[in-house]
C-alpha cells in the first residue's frame, strides 16, 4: 500500500516548515539513506532523508510551500505498485484528486488567490486544528519508534511525526516522548492548543515610493524570532533589574592569563561573563528557574544559553555544565558552538534546554540595554560594554573601568529579592574574578 510522507519535526520549536528544495523528482527512486528534500525550518534549512524505500509517487507539497508538523507532503509507493488516482494521504487536507488526460494535478493547478483579512476579521481564537488527521499520522506505523515510545505517545497524546528520534537511526524513544511533554509537544492530544494568532500587518501598498525599498522576505526563523519575542512580551511579566560593576581587577586578570598562555589560548571577557553567571547561579538557584503552568523547575546544573548574530537572525547555542568547566574550557567551546551557529551546523540538542540566557552587545559600544526573556528560562542577563568612568570612591574622585549589567526577570519565577540577590552574587564574582578560576 501507498505510504505517505509527512513534515516531521526537525527543530525542537518548529511547528511548520517550508520546501526548500526537493531532491526527489516524482518516479525516482528512493532508498533508505539518501537526501530526499531540504526543508527551512525556524533554525536553519536541514536536510530529510529516505526512510522508507519505494517510488517517489507523488509530491504533495511543491518547493515554497508551508506545510504545518504532521500534515503529508507527499507519497511513496513500492515498486510495480499500483496507486489509485484518487487516493489520498492522510492529513493532507486535499479532496480526492481525479488525474486525467489534460487536466493540471493538485500539485500544478492554478493557486487559489489568498484574500488577507482586515484587523477587524481577523479572529482571536485559535487556529483550527485536524486533530483526527494529526492524530492518524501518529499512529502511522512507518514512523521508527520503539513499543514503549509509542505507548507513552498514546496515553500522552502525543504526534509521534512531530518528534525527531535520539535513537539507532533517529529511532524515537522513551526519552524522546518524556521530552517532548515537557516542551509541550502534543500535537494531535486532547490537550492541545493551538497558538493564538498574531495580528497581521494589512495587506495593501505601503505608504513609500516603490523605488525606495527592497521587500526582503522574511525567512522561517525570522519569522520565529518575531512570534516568540512577541508571546514573551505578551505572556512573560517582565521586570528589570541594574547594577553597575568595577571590571579593572577582570580585565588586569585577563591580560595576565592571556599573556602566559603563549597563544594557546585567547579568553574573553564574555568568557569571564559565562563562568561568573553560571557561579551566580550555584550561590542563588532561585534564579536558575523556569515556569510552567503547574511546577516551577528550579534547576540543578547550568546550562548557559548564549545569544549568537547569524545572517537573517540570531541563535542560543548553550554551554552545558557551566559550572563544573574551567573558564579555558568554556571559551573553546563557546567559539566552537560559535563557529557552527554562523554556519548553519548546530544540532537541535546544542541549541535547546538552556536555563539562562545572556546577551552581549558591550562589543559594539552598547552601555546597557534591556533583553527579552527566552521562554521557558526564567532571565536572561543583558551585558554593556566595558569603559572608563568617574566614580567616588572614599570621598575622592576616581577612574574606574565600569560595566552596566540588566536582569531581566519573568516575575512568575524570578522574585524582585531573588533577582537583587543573584545580581549582587554576580557582582561580587566578577570584581572578584579570581574566584571563577576555582
């Protein structure tokens, strides 16, 4: 029988992709291994290959389209299989399809014009949601997962087809479902709600001459980056705390370790930033938090999230076990995790489950800006730039090499006191900066 081929998920964040580029031609060949399509995800544009081998029957979803997690984008068929004409996947939304001598496939046929609403049709509810057709994919036996990941799927309500497996050959298991639900990944679940939309811009002419402006469309992630700022300062209350640091000690310590290495290594003061955060959080575990619904996660280790500019947006490549790593360690593995996020390298596991964020922008002369909380972590720690400041100090007039440091705090975890008491923990590390060197 034919076997469909469905978007899965490719990111831990994606909720739908876009055909960037099939491979595959309908009547190819497919076997287990090969790259069949690329798809542009809310991260980057990741390659899908050949799971189960057949004939490329038919290409239900042509290059641009954007096709939500679980819905078919196309079907296989064994060889010398016959398919129906009118057979039709499961969760693709399409009528039957009668091809006959002439007349253009679903694929081919004229796109219907898309109307856009006005701000006031637009509906506040959530979007709809084929929860039958979602839910059969699910159940779709073709998708590699172990027996007892497919009965925590069950009983969790959970999209096997929106999951990537850890497993031998991206098999989906026990871990997987268990990670899944902590993500909220259910597609398909009884618990399911679908996120409420976010108005869009109208449709029309904009108010500027045509030879006055490029229209760059905007990619999957920076659409991404866009939705989830927006729930984060709809949903997330936010507060902001300041707090003014003497960097001389850091720095003249810097310098010092810098010298003696004879090159074998250069550290940073961001490095000295990430190994002072991640002490913080050992002195205040209060702040290393985050919310959800019924339990608040207060977490044992941390993982450091650290903001990365890629082209056509940013990334949080995490260094895991921040505090158990020498600050050499941290900052080889920064400029690696680095290294990949610029080119378009990084795996789903190096870029997700961070407990703390920071944001550095002290390198382009920044002296203190306020960042937007990264959901689920509880606060993200936006980093000025280091300069030379009067300050009093004993009753005299001093220069100081001064840096402005800004919590920003979801408030349903990250009290004002606790907030007040990592910064001052924090404080206290890097005027202190031998401290991160033990």
């Amino acid at each position: 029988m034919p076997i469909d081929i469905f978007m899965t998920q490719l990111s831990p964040t994606m909720t739908e992709g876009k055909i960037a580029r099939w491979l595959k031609k309908e009547g190819d060949t497919l076997e287990s291994g090969e790259v069949m399509l690329e798809v542009e995800t809310d991260k980057a544009t990741m390659e899908v290959e050949v799971i189960d081998e057949g004939v490329l029957h038919k290409i239900i979803a042509p290059e641009g389209a954007l096709v939500t997690v679980g819905e078919a984008i196309g079907v296989i068929a064994e060889d010398d299989e016959e398919v129906p004409v009118d057979y039709v996947p499961e969760g693709s939304g399409q009528e039957p399809i009668v091809e006959t001598h002439g007349t253009p496939s679903a694929v081919e046929a004229e796109p219907t014009p898309s109307v856009v609403p006005a701000p006031s049709e637009v509906a506040a509810t959530p979007a709809p949601v084929d929860t039958a057709a979602v839910e059969r994919a699910a159940n779709d036996k073709r998708i590699k997962a172990s027996p007892l990941a497919r009965r925590l799927a069950k009983q969790k309500g959970i999209n096997l087809a929106a999951i990537t497996g850890t497993g031998p050959r991206g098999r989906i298991v026990k871990a997987d479902i268990e990670n899944a639900a902590k993500r909220g990944i259910n597609l398909g679940g009884a618990s399911f709600v679908a996120p409420t939309a976010i108005r869009p811009i109208p449709a029309g002419p904009m108010p500027y001459h045509a030879d006055e402006y490029e229209a760059i469309e905007n990619s999957m992630m920076r659409k991404a980056i866009a939705r989830r700022l927006t729930e984060s300062k709809q949903q997330v209350p936010h507060f902001y705390l300041s707090l003014d640091v003497e960097m001389d000690r850091l720095m003249d310590l810097r310098a010092q370790l810098n010298e003696s290495a004879d090159g074998a290594f250069k550290l940073s003061v961001n490095d000295f930033i990430v190994k002072a955060v991640s002490k913080a959080l050992v002195d205040v575990p209060a702040a290393n938090a985050s919310w959800a619904d019924s339990h608040t996660y207060q977490h044992k280790h941390a993982h450091i999230s650290i903001a990365v500019a890629i082209e056509g947006g940013l990334i949080t490549p995490i260094v895991r076990f921040a505090e158990q790593k020498s600050i050499v360690d941290i900052s080889n593995e920064i400029k690696e995790l680095a290294g990949k996020a610029r080119a378009g390298e990084l795996k789903p596991e190096e870029y997700t489950g961070g407990t703390f964020s920071i944001s550095n922008l002290g390198m382009y002369g920044i002296k203190q800006f306020q960042a937007i909380v990264n959901p689920p972590e509880g606060a993200i720690l936006a980093v000025g730039g280091t300069e030379e400041r009067a300050v009093a100090e004993n009753g005299q007039v001093v220069v100081k090499k001064m840096m402005t440091l800004t919590l920003s705090c979801d408030h349903r975890v990250v009290d004002g006191t606790v907030g007040a008491e990592y910064l001052n923990a924090l404080k206290k590390h890097i005027e202190c900066p031998a401290s991160v060197l033990i």
